[in-house]
C-alpha cells in the first residue's frame, strides 16, 4: 500500500467515525437520553445505540431485510447499558438481576453462573416472575399498537384530501410521498404559530396532515420499542430453558438438567405467545405497505402509485411487507382490503389473549412448585 492509499484509508475511517458519533447524537436526541426498554434516563456515557436490525436478525422482528449500511436513524434505539446487554444474550446481566431480588439478597445463595451449580428455586421464581411482568406489558402495548395501525388509513385520506383542497390541482394520491405526514426525518407539518409567533393550538390539532405526522412518529417509536421488548423476552426465556434447575423431589425427577413438568409448560405457551405478538407486529407493516408507507420510517415508498409488491424504502432502504394476501378480490384491484387485514388483527389479539389466559394458568402451576420447594 502507498503512502497516498494509507492517507486516504486513514481518511475514511475518521470519516466513518464522524459519522457513528453524529448517528449517535441524532439517536440520543430523538429519544430524549431516554432507553427506549426500560425507560431509564441516562447520559451519553451509559446509554448504547443498538441497532433494531440486529435484534430482528436474531428472529425477534421483522427488520432482517434492511440495509443497516444505511445508517438511517430509524434503525437505531437508544438502550441503557443493562438492557443491552440482556438484549445481546448476556446471562450476567439477568444473573445480576438475580442476585438483586429481595429474596436472594435474604438467602446470599451463589447462582449457577458463579459456581457452575444447578439454579435454586428462589433464583428460578425471581427469573420467572420478571419475565412473565415483562411479556405481560410486552402484550398491552402491542394491543395498543393494533389499535393505532387501525387509524392511519383514515389519517392518510384525511391528510390527503387536506393536501387537495390546499394546493389545487393536486389529488389524494400525494399523501403517499414521504413530505406529507413524512418520515422520522421530514418536519413534522406545521410549526403550531402564526405570523406574529403566537401558538396556534387549535389549529394544529385539527390540521390532518399535523394529525398523521404525529401518529407517524408515535408508530415508528412504538414498533422500535415492541421490538426491544419482544427480544429482551425471547432471551429471558432462552436463559430459562437453559438453566439447570434442581427440580423439587415432589416431581420425581432428578436429573437438574431436565425442566420440570411445569417449567415446560411455561416455556412452551410462553414461546407461543412470543410468536402471536411477532405476527400481529407483521400484519401492522403490512397495514402501512397497503397504503405505501414505510414501517420503520414512514416514508412514502413511490412518488406515484401505491406499490403492489414488497419494495425498498427510497429513504432507509428497508424492504416493505408483502400485501397480496389482502389485495381486493377483483382481478384487476391493486388495493388492500384493509377490513379482512383489520378482522384478522382482532383474531390474532383473540388469539394473544387465549394464550395468555393459558400462560396464566402454567405460570401458577410452577410458581406453586417453586415456593413449596423453597
């Protein structure tokens, strides 16, 4: 290598650096120094950007198939240092959490990680207990997603029959670009003042194309964080089934790496909920492809027509859902028939909400099991 192509590698990689701070800083800044898990304010110095790709790729969401050489900030949350770590899969940071439960500081009993032993009853109960609190706010929020992706269709036209009446000449179909309700990136509408610089509230709050950029924001944030969320269980459950638990003699069984009757069970309906809150997380980005908004950013995904087929994200290179399956029966209609993608929404929540009543059930089986072995 010359001395011209070293001073020209060196070069890229300052620039490269420069641009990982500034991603940083604009993360940071979006979600307020705030861990878009737990909710922990912090500084720059304990808090991490993680990106929302990786933890789709590890079979948590559905963001596998974008481009994180983009760098669009979309892609990024801002997590605290713990919440990063149990999102990476580390087991001590869940065994710290272990050890800092009330019942355990009690008993000073060492975990399987420190010394190689077989998990205790009270270790497993805490693990337990956290994980189902977590995946039990974990199913509101995705509920309360469901319901807000049933209002962007409605937004959208609203926005777009305002874009009409403003600028004539225009027609509906505009609001489908990313400058109208827009991406993360684009402003968001109105900036709420008149001429003289007043606050122009209840203007603000009934312009449609404000209205949508709002719930534009609101979705894009929510799904990162469901995101976070799901992952952070999935690797709590991955801990739990690998753990090797004393099972109490009352079961019969003694071998400790063999998962009691009841802890099966759990992990089981435990995992299956895990599934139904992913697909109702699919069937919302495929509610925004329908009306051809991006589900990471919100960007429009075409300067004209609504596109038919998945198709990358002009603005963060994600690849919009698949939508044939909700095309209208007609054979020359290209659009969605949002009611069938809508009902199936409410069946899959149905669904959510059986399996949760199961998961309660196995989740007082092996608690029971727990307490009477400690």
């Amino acid at each position: 290598m010359t001395s011209r192509e070293r001073r020209v590698d060196a070069n890229q990689i300052q620039n490269q650096d420069q641009d990982q701070d500034q991603n940083r800083t604009v993360v940071f800044d979006r979600d307020e120094y705030t861990c878009q898990h737990c909710g922990q304010a912090g500084e720059d110095t304990s808090l991490r950007v993680l990106s929302v790709n990786d933890v789709a790729a590890a079979g948590t969401g559905t963001d596998d198939n974008a481009t994180a050489e983009s760098g669009h900030s979309s892609t990024f949350a801002t997590v605290c240092d713990s919440c990063a770590a149990i999102l990476d899969g580390g087991e001590a940071t869940i065994t710290e959490e272990l050890e800092g439960a009330e019942q355990l500081q009690e008993t000073d009993v060492p975990t399987d990680a420190d010394t190689g032993a077989t998990t205790t009853s009270e270790q497993l109960f805490a693990l337990v207990r956290e994980t189902t609190q977590q995946q039990g706010e974990t199913v509101s929020d995705v509920a309360s997603f469901a319901s807000l992706t049933t209002t962007l269709p409605a937004k959208i036209a609203d926005a777009g029959a305002a874009n009409s009446e403003t600028e004539p000449g225009s027609n509906a179909d505009d609001s489908s670009e990313t400058d109208s309700g827009g991406s993360e990136d684009a402003k968001d509408g109105e900036d709420g003042t008149d001429t003289d610089g007043t606050e122009d509230t209840e203007n603000d709050q009934s312009n449609p194309t404000t209205a949508l950029a709002e719930t534009a924001q609101e979705f894009v944030a929510t799904r990162r964080s469901l995101l976070l969320a799901i992952a952070s269980v999935d690797q709590r459950l991955a801990r739990l089934d690998e753990l090797e638990y004393d099972a109490p003699a009352a079961t019969g069984d003694t071998g400790p790496s063999t998962p009691t009757p009841a802890l099966a069970a759990f992990l089981e309906t435990a995992t299956e909920l895990q599934e139904t809150l992913r697909k109702l997380v699919s069937l919302a980005e495929q509610v925004t492809a329908g009306l051809g908004r991006c589900h990471g950013c919100f960007g429009g995904l075409s300067e004209h027509e609504i596109p038919v087929t998945p198709t990358a994200c002009p603005t963060c290179g994600r690849t919009s859902a698949e939508t044939s399956e909700w095309q209208q029966s007609a054979a020359d209609s290209t659009t969605v028939d949002f009611e069938r993608l809508f009902s199936a929404m409410n069946e899959t929540l149905r669904e959510a909400s059986a399996t949760t009543e199961r998961l309660t059930d196995r989740t007082t089986a092996l608690a029971t099991e727990l307490v009477a072995a400690q």
